[in-house]
C-alpha cells in the first residue's frame, strides 16, 4: 500500500499595478456591506489607504479604519481589534500592510466568534480543533514582500499568558482574496525591503528541504528562490522598480504556499528573537539561515536540494557553498554580520533556546534539533 497525500491551493489573487482598488468590487461580490479595515500608522501615513479606500467606496461598501497595529503582533492589538471590529458593525476584515496587519486581522477573525483564551488555540498543542465557529472574510493587501500571510492559513501573535509568539492555524484563517498591487510596495525603504525579502526566501529555502513529500510545494519554493535570486537586490537598489517590486511579491505569496509542507529550526530560533530581542524577523531569519543550512547539510540525502538552491543563488550547484551564498547575499543587502551586531545580549541565549524548542517549526527540519543544538544554531549565529 502506497502513502497518500491531499493538496490544494485556494487562495482566489489579483496580481498587477493598480489592482489594490480591486478591494471594493471583491467585498460586493462576497456579499459585504461594511468592512473593518486593519493597517497600522506607517501605512496610513504613507497613503497607502487611499487607493483602498477608493475602491470600496466607489462599490459603495462602508468602512472603519483600526490601525491599532505596531511593530511584532501582540495579543492586545487583537483584543483592541475585535472590539473595533464589534464597533463598526463589520462582516469582514480588510487586511492591509505587512506581515503584522495581516496577522492580526486573522486573529481577530479568530476571536471574534471564538471565546477561549487565544493559548488555547495554539497550534503547537493542537488548538486548531477549537477553531469551529465561523470566521467573518479577510482580503488582504500585503505592502510589503516577505511573510506571504496573504495566502497562509496561519497568524502569528506574541500572547500576554506566555509571552511566546504563537502561531494560531486553521484553513478557516485563509484569506479569501489576496491582491497582490507592487504599487503598494514603493514606499519601503532599503532595510524592510531586503529584511522581508530574506523572509520569503528563508520561507521557500526551509519549505523546499523541509521533512515530508510535496511535489507542488518543492516546485514553488524553488520557482521562488529563483525570483529573490532576479530581484530582490533590484528591489532593495531602486524602489521604484515595478517589475523587481511584482517579482517579490510574488516570491513571498509562493514562499507562504510552499511551506504548508514545513518550515524549519530557522523560524523556531528567529520567532523567539522577534519576541524576546524585538528583532524585525525577516532580519532574524536573515542572520540565522546560513547556520541552519550547515547544520542542516548533517542530514542525509539533502545535498541535491542544497545544491539547487546554491545554483539559483549564484549559477554554481555545490552544496556546500549554500550557507556562504547566502551570507554573502545577506551582506550585499546591508543586513549584518550576525547577532551581536544586531544588539543580541549573549547572555539572553539561554532563554532564547528555552522558547525556540517550544516552537513548533523545528518539528518539520530536515535534522531533529535538540533544545542544545538549537542554543548551539543561536551561539553560531552571534
């Protein structure tokens, strides 16, 4: 008897310049009358609302704007938007900004017909069984190119019970609609653009040696890798360059599709760094890839995968240049030279390996990973 495996991709998504107007007639059709629209202060005060705005009120859809949302998500931004959410009389989320908005648009969704406290959903414990009330419609808008939550079935939310970042997952959480507009991505600077777009690519990198058999997703996450290798560094040097900024975009919506296969000890040892350091995650990623990659060359049968991934990279297919390409590209890009330089207190390691083993992304690496060999990836990242 032969293995069997289900996949699927449903995410509905615009893709092109200007379809962020698009927001309006996607609610219309879905039957919408008024939205709760999640963003945070840098986007609005970059005017990004303005093209959103306009689509919804040209399908004559009402509209409140909570942008409630700052830097990493944490559980009372959420608690704020569910009551914001209540206030507005909405029927569904308008999800737009960076990986945080998005993510806390879903959390709301979450809870504004789930009750229990937001730990009981965590998906490490299996909390996803307790998602299985309905969950008003989220169309999202991501204006930056990195974490993909667009078309990710998952939230990512620091709790005020554990002060761990935690990672909430249904199919339920899905956004209806992604609309992929590289117009909305110009206004990053330099440091966001390179940062998020290492995310996508430490997204399509650890998807594609992750345990587990998923043709689709190993496809995609390579197809990804090699758009960050075109236009990530284009991206980063001219803001302005559309088709860089589109290719990203996309690079970050296939990352996200991709690693519904898994992710890896990267994301478990960069998520407690976001919470506990207050690190940008895309950056954490970014300084901890190349020492996951070597630890992850001890693992056998990879060296083909790692070999692909250094030949999209640079044009040579050697695995054991894979970790070097990468750190080489995280120095053009202006990212750092690890984590010290990046304001990481040696001494916090310890509690930091306490929180990566509790992460569940480690579960799906390439090679099991131990509570020491996790603080051993934070020592080699320093």
């Amino acid at each position: 008897m032969t293995d069997t495996a289900s996949w699927n991709f449903p995410t509905k998504i615009f893709f092109g310049a200007g379809t962020a107007g698009k927001a309006g007639s996607v609610l219309a059709e879905l039957g919408i009358g008024k939205a709760l629209i999640v963003t945070d202060p840098g986007v609005r005060d970059a005017g990004l609302l303005a093209p959103v705005t306009a689509g919804l009120d040209g399908a004559g859809i009402g509209y409140q704007v909570f942008d409630g949302v700052a830097g990493n998500p944490v559980e009372a931004q959420v608690v704020a938007g569910r009551q914001a959410y209540l206030d507005a009389g909405a029927a569904a989320l308008v999800a737009l900004g960076g990986g945080s908005p998005i993510d806390v648009a879903k959390a709301i969704a979450l809870v504004v017909n789930h009750r229990e406290p937001l730990e009981v959903y965590d998906d490490a414990t299996g909390g996803d069984r307790h998602i299985t009330e309905a969950v008003p419609p989220i169309v999202a808008l991501p204006t930056t190119a990195g974490t993909g939550s667009e078309v990710g079935r998952a939230g990512v939310v620091t709790l005020t019970a554990t002060g761990r970042k935690t990672v909430l997952f249904s199919p339920k959480l899905l956004p209806r609609v992604a609309i992929l507009d590289p117009e909305l991505t110009r206004t990053m600077p330099p440091f966001i653009t390179a940062a998020t777009g290492f995310d996508a690519l430490a997204h399509c990198l650890e998807a594609y040696v992750s345990q587990g058999d998923h043709p689709l997703c190993d496809a995609i996450a390579l197809g990804g890798i090699g758009l960050v290798a075109r236009s990530l560094e284009r991206a980063v040097a001219d803001g302005d360059d559309i088709a860089a900024r589109g290719d990203m975009l996309k690079a970050a919506m296939m990352g996200a599709v991709a690693f519904q296969k898994g992710l890896g000890a990267c994301h478990s040892l960069a998520h407690p760094l976001s919470s506990v350091c207050g690190l940008h995650h895309g950056l954490a990623c970014a300084l901890c890839l190349p020492a996951v990659v070597r630890f992850n060359l001890g693992a056998p049968g990879l060296g083909e995968r790692f070999a692909e991934v250094t030949r999209l990279l640079t044009g040579a297919p050697e695995a054991d240049r894979c970790a070097g390409a990468l750190t080489e590209l995280r120095t053009r890009l202006g990212l750092g030279a690890g984590l010290t330089a990046a304001g990481v207190d040696p001494g916090v390691l310890d509690q930091l390996a306490d929180d990566a083993i509790e992460d569940g992304c480690h579960r799906s690496n390439p090679r099991r990973c131990s509570r020491d060999d996790l603080l051993g990836l934070y020592r080699d990242s320093l």
